[in-house]
C-alpha cells in the first residue's frame, strides 16, 4: 500500500511538473492551437484560476496577474480575488500576494485594511521567513491609518529571535515614519535597540534608518560606536557605506583636532654606531626642532585602522567612502595607503572612471604628492570620452609640477600631440593644459612657450587663437622678459586671418607701447593698420582704436604741450582808451594796411606731428563705422585725450598695471564639496546648495566640548562573563561543575574522619582554597606519623612491623577503590541528571 500511493503521488507531482512546463513554454511561444496564451486569457478566467480550492491553479493565477502588473495592462480588477489569497498556506503564493498588495495598496486603501489581519496572523509564524515578508508587507503598504499597526509590528520584530527578522524591521522604520512622522519617538527607540544588536547584518540597516530619520541624534551612538566598528568589516556593502557615512560624521563632532609636538632630533655619531641607540635615552648631540603632529584619540584610530582593512573591497563607492574619512579625519599617511585603490577604480567601466576621476581631482588639489606615481594611470585613451579625458586632462596639469623631468617630458609631449589633434574641444583643452603647466611650474615655461609658439602657424584658427590667449597669459606673467616674444608674434600678423588672434596681438602690442621708446614698433604697427582698417573684424578695430589711444597718450607723455603764458598782474594791466580814442584806433585797424601787418603779427600755429595726425584719421575713420559700439569707444577716448594738459584720468583707465592672469583649475570650484557625493559629479549644474538632501560634514568640535569618552562602550571583561552565563547550557554546565566540587569534597571529609554532616557543610560552603587544602594535607601527614610512631613502640619484632604496614596499606587501597566507585557513580548520575535537564525543552 505505501509503494502504490508513494507511486501516485510521484505521478501528480509529474503531471504538475508538466503542465506548468507546458504552460511556461506556451507562453514564451505565443499562441498556439489548444494552448491558451497570457494574452487570449480573459479576466473571468483569472478570477477562476484565484478562486480554486488548489493551491496549483492559485499560483498560476497569481502569475498571471503579476504578468500583467508588469506589463502594459492593470491588475486591479483583481485586488478582491487577489486578498482572498491572503491567508494562502502557500508559500509562494503568499509571496505574490504580498508584492501585489504593496503595489496596489494605495489605490484601493479600503480594500487593502482586510488584509491586515492576516498579515498580523502571520508575524506570529512559525517560519521567520513568513514573519519577515508579513512585516516588510505591512510596512510597505502606504496606508496612514495603520501607521500604529505598523509601529507595533516593528516593535515585535524588534524582539523576535530571527535576525532576519530584526533586520526587516529595521528597514520598516523609515516606511513607518514617512508614512507618519507623529511616530518618530517610538521609532527611536526601537532604533536604539537595534543599534546595538550583536547581529552585523542588523546593525547595517539600523544605521541605514538612523541616517534617514535622526541623524543628529548623536547621544544613541555613543553607547554602540565600538560594537559598530568592530562590525563594520562584515557588514554588506551598502551597510558600509552607511556607516561609514555615520562614523566620519560622528568623529567630526566627538573628536577634537589635537596636535602633540614631538622632538625630531639630528644626531652626530659614527659610521658604525647602532641607530636605535639615541632614541633609548639620553639628549643627542645634534640636538633638534619640536614639530606639530595630529595626536589622534584612540577611539578615532581605532576606527581609521578597521577602514584600512576596507580597502581591498569590490564595490567602489565603499572606497571611496573610505578615501572621504581618510581625507578629513586622518593624517596623510593614511590617505597615502588609499590612493592606490581608488587609481585602480580606472580600469572600471566608464561610470564608475567618471566617479572616481572626480574624487582623484577633489583629493589632488589637496594632496598632489601622492599621485605622482600613477602619473601613467592619467594618460589620455584615443576611446576616451569628452567628460573623461578632460578630468584627466586636468589631474596632469595638477601633478605636473610635482614630477621628475622624465614625467614632464612625457606629459608635455602628450599634451603637443594632443594640440595637434583634429577635435576642436581636445585641441583647445591641449593648449589650455600646455599653459597651466607653464603657470604652475616656471622653469618649464620657456619650453611650454616654444611648443604654443610653434602653433601660430597652424591652419586651424581655433588653435590659433587659443594658443595666443595661453601666450598672452604667459607674456604677462613678466613682460619685460617677453619683449621679443611679442615682436615674433607681430610677424605673424599678415599671415593670420583668425578675428581673436589678430585681436590679441594687437592687444599685446598695445601693452608694450611704452616700455621701451627707443625700439617702441607700436607706431609702426598702428600705421599698419591702419591702412586696412576698413577690411578688419570688429574685435580687431577694437584692439586698433585702443592700440592707437594707447599710442597717444604716450606720445602726449612725452611731449607735454607747452604751459600758458602767466597774465599780467592787475597793477600792469595797460587801461583801456577812452570811448573816443578807442573807436579811433578801431577805425584804423581797419584799414587794408593793419590789417595785412596784423596777420603778419600773430605767430604761426605748429604744424601736427605724425602720431597726431593718425590718431586724428583713426577717430575719422571710426566716425562712420557701422559699429555703435566702436563709434562709442572712438568717442570715449576722443573725450579723454581732448586736453593735451590733463591726461591723469586717462592715464589711470588705459594705462593701469593689468593683475597677472591665473588660470585656475577647472574643478577648483569643487575643491570643498564633499567627496563621494552626487553634488561633487554634477558640479556647477547642481545650483548652489547642491542637490535636495546634501550636507557637508559638520566642523570639528572644539577641545573641551566634545562629549565624555565614558560614553562609549567599555570591552567586556572575561571574568564578568564567565560568573554571568548568559545560556541555559552555560547555567547546567555550571551545576555540574559545583556538584562534582561538593562530591569531591564530601569524599575528601569522608577519608579524613569528620562526619557526614560535617562534611555536607564544609561542601555547601563552596569550593576550598589552595591555603586550605594544603593545611589539610598537612595534618593528614601529623596523623599518620603519630600513629606510625605509636605502632613501633608496641610492635617487638621487625616481621610484626611488616605485616602491620602490609595489612595498612591493603586497608588503604579498598578506602581509596571504594571512594573511586562512588565518586564515579555520582558523577554519572550528574551527567545523567544534566543531559536529562539539555532535554526538556
């Protein structure tokens, strides 16, 4: 009988087997004669396959309407069918319904409210995996009335024996608090608890919870800060960097920067002396100067050495969260020991480069010392694209002055090979780099001028002219050593066509009008331009009116006009004639006679020099320009060189000291955003504040304010946990010890002569002492040389004596063999009696 329903059933779960292979393959063929597809499948026949007593047809159901829900159709018309399954004692199906609940549960609120009853049925389960869906579920569904519900259920799952149940329930927090934050102080509390639990993969998720609901609330990690560090290397990955987040956040406010001045002394000693000997004692010879070093509390470098171990984990954003509390909680020796790791995060896919390229900027404009090294890491890849090269492009610039002459000379030949390209936003990056480099490091400079002067004669405009916008940065960096430089770059002014390269150079012509008036070409080249100003860019005529304004005024400088005539004081003043005589001489003066010696008389007015009169023809020709903005130029330098006498005010607009340009780095406007978040990837497009939810790590907290370190854990000690067993094993085990003691003891009083009761004392005093055993010892041996004493003195003959002796020691050996047996007995009937009590459950 038990082979053929052994038989039977293995030929339903056959049959089962086959029709949902069957159905599975009907549905990934589409539909076929006589077998039904998902889409040819009507509601009525859903709603039938729910509704059957088999649980077979139940899960076929529910599949199809989790196809559904996934799909372009909606499921909900089947929510009354699909919460009848509720309380299925199938696993899977209540696996499907619950994921169906929390999808539709917000839109029939009503209808979700009857399942909770079963889902409350099932937090009691006997299975801790029913008992954590049923809380995830309930959490889940985004119903405000059960907000209570919820927190109870949380409150269970606090208590409850699985881990895994304990860690849904720490995830169910923040579902119960967005859904009501009126529950935030009994959510807290439940928080506390799993803070501490001794669980690793519970911890991680509490702290997840404790970062979206109470981050400020420092005071409940105190308690728990060692317990979380010690488990911070088994923690999941996504937990790390929860907690990395909340450890660096809580040094920053519980561990002051302290510094400690340590004595680093130079000594004098032989070739052949031991090194280690003057740091044993004694002052040096050499004596020494006192540095300032970062003493670290010894909580914080616990904490900093477990990240250490972090290092070499797969997921990158966990090293990265490590490079962050390295950065602004450790001395750069440990930041030295993260740069490797976060360079080899380049040999990942094109994202994650993108991420770290990011933070390796943020970190080198801090510390570019330690990347020199992987200087090769940085070189640009021909598949590359824009948003990599040019980080890497930035991150060479930044190490470049750090390099040995071997490294530049490889980064510089990158960067001309580069310029040379055909992408117009590779070259014009290329040239920009080449002129950074020369900014950051002077003694390469002339080198890096020769490179961007050998590109002038390109034939693509825009090389060109970012090549003479680097140059002209460079030549202001000191002028007067660049006055050649400048008379190179003139020559290339009939060759080049490009509107902002024509417009530079004018532009530094103009800044070298007046440095030397010997060799001064600017006339020259004013003259120049003046023939084909008509033909210019309206950059370039800007430039020429400027260069020409420059021009004249240093003229005006050097040629002041002459000063007036004083008048004559009010006492030489010659009085006027009278009414008569005065129209006397008027009537004279008319005459054709005075009137000829009159002209002859007054002096004749200078002639204009040449300066003068191309000033004057550049204002004519800007007259009837087409430009507003050139007539308004022309105009304003016109009204401020319109008095020879008085030219301070146009002195000081056209002739002040220019500042020394500085281009800085691309990411120096990011260089105090917190690395490792999305604010520092998007950048500038971030807005000001960053992203919603973005936060800086908080200050240093001062010396003297930062909270007592007896708040943190104490490490357990051994003997603490020996006397308190925490097991009811350990409990047993500690009964049969204190059984065997009492037993043991009992039969030492037995051999020495006291009576039971005696004996039953002395063993419910406890176990005795090395002292006191020792001093029962000793008597023992007083008793049994008395009595050995005594026996001689009776005894005549050395046979007697023998015999004696023989008959003691037989005597002895049965006491000892019978106290063996009923020691041995008791201590069965003790582990008799223990294993008897591991039993009961």
């Amino acid at each position: 009988m038990e082979t053929i329903s052994r038989i039977s059933s293995m030929l339903e779960t056959a049959r089962e087997l086959t029709l949902e292979a069957a159905q599975s393959a009907a549905i990934g063929k589409g539909p076929v004669t006589g077998a039904p597809s998902s889409r040819n499948t009507s509601a009525s026949h859903i709603k039938k396959l729910l509704d059957s007593r088999h649980e077979r047809e139940v899960l076929d159901g529910m599949r199809r309407v989790i196809s559904l829900m996934y799909g372009t159709e909606s499921a909900l018309p089947f929510f009354s069918a699909v919460v009848k399954n509720v309380a299925n004692t199938s696993l899977e199906v209540k696996k499907l319904v619950y994921i169906y609940l929390v999808h539709y549960a917000e839109a029939e609120p009503d209808l979700a409210l009857l399942s909770i009853n079963a889902i409350q049925k099932s937090l009691t389960d006997s299975n801790p995996q029913v008992r954590a869906m049923a809380l995830r579920t309930m959490s889940g569904i985004r119903v405000p009335v059960i907000s209570q519900i919820v927190s109870l259920a949380i409150k269970r799952g606090c208590a409850d024996m699985s881990p895994h149940v304990r860690k849904t329930a720490a995830l169910a927090i923040p579902k119960c608090y967005r859904l009501d934050p009126s529950t935030l102080p009994q959510l807290i509390g439940y928080l506390a608890t799993l803070l501490g639990d001794n669980q690793y993969f519970v911890a991680g998720p509490a702290v997840a919870a404790f970062l979206e609901i109470c981050p400020d609330r420092i005071d409940l990690i105190h308690k728990c800060y060692r317990s979380l560090v010690r488990k911070l290397v088994d923690m999941d990955e996504w937990s790390q960097i929860s907690t990395l987040r909340l450890l660096t956040s809580y040094a920053r406010q519980c561990f002051p920067q302290r510094t400690q001045k340590v004595k680093q002394t130079v000594s004098k000693k032989d070739f052949y002396d031991d090194d280690e000997s003057p740091r044993d004692g004694g002052e040096e010879e050499g004596g020494g100067e006192e540095l300032e070093v970062p003493a670290l509390d010894p909580d914080l470098e616990f904490f900093l050495r477990t990240c250490k171990i972090l290092l070499q984990n797969r997921n990158s954003a966990v090293i990265v969260s490590v490079v962050r509390a390295f950065l602004y909680l450790a001395p750069p020796e440990y930041l030295d020991a993260a740069v490797g790791p976060l360079v080899a995060l380049l040999r990942s896919p094109q994202d994650i480069q993108h991420v770290a390229l990011c933070n390796i900027v943020v970190v080198a404009l801090r510390y570019p010392n330690l990347f020199t090294k992987y200087v090769s890491h940085f070189l640009v890849h021909s598949i590359d694209p824009p948003h990599i090269w040019r980080l890497k492009l930035e991150v060479l610039t930044l190490l470049f002055p750090h390099c040995g002459m071997h490294l530049k000379g490889i980064i510089l030949s990158e960067l001309r090979h580069f310029a040379q390209g055909t992408d117009p936003e590779l070259v014009r990056e290329s040239v920009r780099a080449i002129g950074r480099c020369a900014q950051t490091d002077p003694d390469t400079a002339d080198y890096c001028l020769d490179l961007l002067l050998g590109q002038i004669a390109s034939l693509d405009d825009n090389l060109v002219s970012e090549t003479l916008t680097v140059i002209r940065h460079l030549i202001q960096q000191d002028p007067a050593s660049h006055e050649q430089t400048v008379i190179e770059l003139v020559k290339h002014l009939g060759s080049t066509n490009n509107p902002d390269a024509r417009a530079t150079i004018v532009w530094l012509v103009g800044e070298f009008a007046g440095v030397d008036p010997e060799r001064n070409i600017a006339p020259d080249v004013l003259r120049i331009l003046v023939k084909g100003f008509a033909d210019e860019s309206e950059a370039a005529k800007q430039q020429i009116v400027l260069l020409g304004a420059k021009v004249y005024l240093h003229h005006l400088l050097r040629n002041p006009p002459p000063e007036p005539k004083e008048e004559p004081a009010p006492s030489e003043k010659v009085e006027p004639l009278p009414t008569n005589e005065w129209a006397d001489d008027q009537d004279e003066n008319k005459s054709p006679e005075n009137q000829e010696n009159q002209v002859e008389e007054q002096p004749a007015e200078p002639e204009p020099d040449r300066i003068t009169l191309l000033w004057q023809y550049l204002l004519l020709l800007t007259r009837y320009d087409t430009s507003y903005d050139l007539r308004d130029r022309a105009r304003m330098y016109k009204a401020l060189l319109s008095n020879p006498s008085s030219t301070d005010l146009a002195n000081l607009l056209l002739l002040a000291p220019k500042p020394v340009p500085h281009t800085p780095s691309p990411s120096e406007t990011r260089k105090n955003l917190l690395i490792g978040s999305a604010t520092l990837i998007i950048g500038s497009d971030a807005g000001v504040h960053g992203l919603r939810g973005y936060e800086n790590l908080p200050s240093w907290v001062e010396s003297g304010q930062e909270p007592d370190p007896n708040l943190r854990e104490q490490e357990a000690k051994p003997e603490l946990t020996e006397k308190m067993p925490s097991t009811a094993a350990d409990k047993l085990d500690r009964a049969l010890r204190e059984h065997q003691s009492s037993v043991a003891a009992l039969d030492q009083q037995r051999r020495l002569g006291h009576e039971p009761g005696q004996a039953m004392a002395s063993a419910s005093r406890g176990k005795k002492t090395l002292d006191e055993w020792l001093e029962d010892e000793s008597e023992t041996e007083e008793e049994t040389d008395s009595e050995e004493e005594v026996t001689d003195s009776e005894e005549e003959t050395e046979s007697e004596e023998e015999e004696t002796d023989s008959e003691e020691e037989e005597s002895e050996e049965e006491t000892d063999s019978e106290g063996n047996e009923e020691g041995a007995q008791l201590l069965q009937r003790g582990s008799g009696y223990a294993q008897s009590s591991k039993d009961v459950p």
